[in-house]
C-alpha cells in the first residue's frame, strides 16, 4: 500500500516548478480614473461592491456602481484593484490528480486482482492509483484550463493619502497610492 502513496508524492513534488513559475506577482496596476476596483464598507452596506474608480477627493473615494457614489474613505474597510483573469491550471491538475488517485486506490482494493491476472493485491491497488491519477490529471487540466477567476490586489488603505504639494501657482493637490 506504500507504492501508490510514495509515487503520487513524487509525482506532485515534480509539477512543484511549476506552480512556482505560475505563481510569482506581477506589479499590480495603478489606481487611476477608469480603473474597476471592489469595495467593502461594511457601515454602509457595501459588501465587496464592483464599481469604478473615479477620483480621490480628501477623504472621500468617488466611484461610479450602479449611480456615482461618494464614500469616506475612514468607512471603506477594504479596496481591491481588477488586474484581469486566470486560468485554474495548477489547482486543477492537483485535485485532478489526487482525487482521480484516490478514487483508483479504492477501486483497485475492491475489484478482484485474479480477473486481471495479478495475485498480489498491492499490484492491483498501484494500477487503479496509477490509472485514476492519469484519468483525474486530464480531467483536471481539462476544468482549470476552462474555468477562470478574476484577480484583484488589495490597495491599502493607510497608503492612499490627499496632500497639498507645491505648483507653479500655488499649491496643487496631490494624490499618491502605494502598493
């Protein structure tokens, strides 16, 4: 029962490079006019709300939703920023994988070994692992390969700041967000 076991880790540790490739950031977009950001403020209802960034204005995060809405920045409790879609490879290949692995387990400790012409039961087990894994692998690269999520970056909020800076006539105001 140890074969299927210590070959499945194998072969999940060596996709490993692969998630790390997928997984390392990229900058996350600026928060400009235009951009689609979602908002939480909880004291006003607003539950992970989609809108468009319009402008910051003092204290007050201008939005368009449904209608342009204006809303104190000390009561949005989170503001995440849109950077596109991605697929769900890896997470597919991996439930994929074990799922299809664990199913063939099962199968291969139920059926009966002598109709395939093994006598050790544990042969029996490691060809319905070895055979569900490779099933439940393409099944799974299948769905993550079609089945995308949206990626949002969360903008903190203790670093979206209004400030006055000195211009040409006068003084001019500032907005600055730090990712």
């Amino acid at each position: 029962m140890r074969k299927p076991i210590v070959s499945m880790t194998l072969v999940a540790l060596a996709l490993f490079p692969f998630a790390t490739l997928a997984a390392q950031e990229q900058q996350p977009p600026p928060l400009e006019p235009g951009a689609r950001v979602r908002i939480t403020a909880p004291d006003l209802g607003i539950e992970k709300q989609q809108a468009t960034f319009q402008a910051l204005r003092g204290d007050t995060l201008a939005v368009t939703a449904h209608s342009a809405m204006a809303l104190p920045i000390s009561s949005v409790t989170r503001l995440d920023v849109y950077r596109g879609q991605k697929s769900n490879l890896l997470k597919g290949m991996g439930i994929g994988f074990f799922a299809g692995a664990g199913l063939g387990v099962l199968v291969g400790a139920v059926v009966d070994c002598e109709d395939w012409g093994m006598s050790d039961e544990s042969d029996c087990v490691w060809l319905g692992a070895a055979a569900g894994a490779a099933v439940g692998l393409l099944l799974g690269t299948s769905a993550g390969l079609l089945i995308k999520s949206d990626r949002w970056d969360e903008v903190p909020l203790d670093r979206l700041r209004v400030s006055f800076v000195p211009g040409r006539d006068g003084f001019a105001l500032g907005i600055s967000v730090a990712f």
